[in-house]
C-alpha cells in the first residue's frame, strides 16, 4: 500500500505536531514492506533520518505548500490514501484521513492569535468535510471534534499515541551534569516543558512555583521552563521577572529531543499546568522517563495520566503549588509516582499506533468510512 503524509512540520519546531508526525513516521517504516511511504517535507535532508520513505519537498509557505506542491505530487504520485494533520491540500484527488488533536482553537479562542483561531476555523472544518476518515488520540477530543462540528462521535476514531522510544531513564547524575553544562542549572529542580503560550499556563506556575517557594524556603530548587517563545510568550518571562524568585526561574528556549531526555531525567518533579490538551505527550515523555509528575485535572490530561500522576486545577495557585510541594517534601509519594508513571508511559506504543494507522489507511482507500463518509449535517455552519 502507498501512503502519502503530509510531514511539513518535520524541522519547523512544530512542538507536538511536528513529534506526531516524525514519531508516526518512524513507526510506519518499521512496519517494512506492508507499507510504501512517501512523505512531503519541506528539506530533503532529512533523508537520512527516515530511510524507509521517499522524499519529495514542499514549500515552507502554506498557501504554495497547499495550492500547488501538494496537489501536483499526489496527482504525480498516486498514493492509495493521503494523511494530514488538520488541513488537506487545496486539491486532493486521494482518500484523505485526517489528524485532528483538538478543537481548542474553536472552544477558547482567547488562546491563538486573531488571524490563526480565523484559519483554523475555515481549513479544518473544510478538511473534515473532505476526509474519509477522521483520527484523535484521547477520548476527550472525539467528544469534543463531534459537538463542534455535530457528527456521529462514533465516526471518529481514536487512536492514542507514545512517548518516543528515545524517552527513558537514565541515570540521574549523568542528566543533572549534562544539565549543567548546557543550561548552567546546577541546583535541583522543577521542570515543565511547552511552548511559552497562554494555553500552556506556565505563568500560573510560575506564581505557584514563588508560592512553594515562600512556603518551604529551605527547598533548594529551581524551576525549568523548556520550550520556544510563542504568542504571548513573553507573558511567562514578566511573570518570572516580578515573582521575587527570578534567579531561581530558567528558560531553556527550544530543546530537542537528546538534550530534553535529559531535562527529564535530571529533574526532581515534572509539572504540566496546560489549560486545555487534545493528549499531553510532555506527560507521558516524563513518565517514560521515570518521572514524577503533577499536572493539570482538565481535558485530555486525566484519561492520559489516569491514576499515575498527581492531578490539580490549573486555575488554582494553591492546588499547583500544594502539588508541587507534596512530591518535593514526600519521597514516599514521589517513588510511588514514578512507579506508577513507568507503568503507564509502557502501556502506550507507537507500533500499535502505526498498525492501527495503517488499517485505518487500508478501510480509507477501500472507501471504508466509520458509518458513512464524513459529512457535516445541513445546516451546521461552524
């Protein structure tokens, strides 16, 4: 079977569209000779990095990637089934499946830029009009795509995934040395991982974090934020600036995967305050990791976590920062937590992903839709 995927984001420092789709990738090619993959990616050196597709480069601009590269290929190439993570090519004479991980933009716009939260709206829904098959990791965000748009949640399949396999323990004082040598952070410390945007909630834990702080000042530790500054990013850095703890707060900027390994391991707890999650694989990369972690009880977070994780409100100053303090202060607890958070980071896998992806492949080029082909009712206009 030909598969072509949409693999754009591949070096873009996507966050979790990008990890999604080169992890799905990997996992694709190690299926062999059951699958044929093409990928579409904006750099033709990433050859190497996945030997088992066929390259072809698309631009960077979307406009030229959607309206024209994308088109031309598929039509050059043939594919039984092309896949895209929320936005299909202008024109797409292949089955189309479709990667949608939330609808956040739609139920609090507050947290994207005017003219983002605009495309969105028009694209994806487009795009689900298009699709022959629909695809989501939690349960959360098939009950939530199926209210905004008015379908059938049954219609919807919901196909998890995985830490990447890089994502394991390794010995701590080794990760808190490399730690020190790229980020000069040389006391123990709290880490979060994220972009620096309103959804990611990190200035909330930046209070909680000063409020732990002012609590139990003989705790010796600092807090980590790693990831890229995005809208509104610099929110987070003010926030920090007049929290009274600045010296004790660290921004790491975009960390790829080899230096974040060791960012997990090197921690003492890892805390995910994110306001709203379609998954949360930062949860689960920390948990593989052998992580403690405390994170928010909202969204996808709790069916990800399930009982491996200390859960808070993330509209809660005190619920953060007594969540905080209870893994820092109770080594039991803690113990307990990275037991349990190993167990659980094993029970999602990304070969399972993959063949469960590759069925849905094979049912989308049959003309297989869950039900019927998705269409959104007469009428719905969202």
């Amino acid at each position: 079977m030909r598969v072509a995927i949409d693999a754009h984001t591949i070096g873009l420092r996507k966050s979790g569209n990008e990890s999604y789709i080169r992890n799905l990738l990997a996992a694709m090619g190690r299926l062999g000779a059951e699958v044929e993959l093409l990928a579409y990616v904006t750099s033709r050196n990433l050859q190497t990095r996945f030997p088992e597709a066929r390259l072809h480069e698309v631009s960077r601009n979307p406009v030229r990637r959607l309206g024209w590269d994308l088109p031309r290929l598929l039509r050059q190439d043939c594919p039984d089934v092309l896949h895209v993570q929320y936005t299909a090519p202008l024109g797409c004479p292949v089955p189309l499946v479709v990667s949608v991980h939330d609808v956040s933009f739609a139920e609090h716009p507050e947290y994207f830029p005017g003219w983002r939260r605009r495309q969105l709206q028009i694209t994806v829904r487009r795009t689900v009009r298009r699709a022959a098959r629909l695809v989501t990791g939690s349960e959360f965000s098939r009950q939530a795509i199926a209210g905004h748009y008015g379908l059938n949640p049954e219609w919807i399949d919901v196909v998890p995934i995985a830490a990447a396999p890089v994502f394991r323990p390794m010995r701590t004082e080794l990760a808190r040395s490399r730690v020190m040598q790229r980020y000069q952070v040389t006391a123990p410390y709290v880490l979060t991982v994220g972009d620096l945007q309103p959804r990611k909630n990190q200035s909330a834990l930046v209070r909680a974090f000063a409020e732990a702080a002012r609590a139990r000042p003989e705790l010796p530790h600092h807090l980590v934020v790693a990831g890229k500054e995005g809208w509104r990013g610099r929110e987070v850095k003010e926030a920090a600036r007049r929290s009274g703890v600045a010296e004790r707060i660290h921004f790491t900027g975009h960390v790829e995967d080899e230096a974040l390994v060791e960012l997990y391991n090197g921690c003492d707890v890892f805390v995910f305050p994110s306001l709203y999650e379609g998954f949360g694989i930062p949860v689960l990369e920390a948990m593989a990791c052998g992580r403690a972690v405390a994170c928010s009880g909202s969204t996808a977070l709790p069916e990800v976590a399930d009982s491996a994780a200390i859960l808070f409100d993330p509209r809660s100053i005190s619920q953060m920062a007594q969540a905080i303090l209870d893994l820092l202060l109770y080594p039991e607890l803690r113990a307990r937590m990275e037991r349990l958070g190993r167990r659980r980071a094993g029970q999602f896998d990304w070969g399972q992903t993959a063949a469960r992806m590759l069925q849905i492949y094979r049912e989308a080029a049959a003309g297989e839709a869950r039900g019927r082909r998705l269409r959104l009712p007469a009428g719905v206009n969202r």
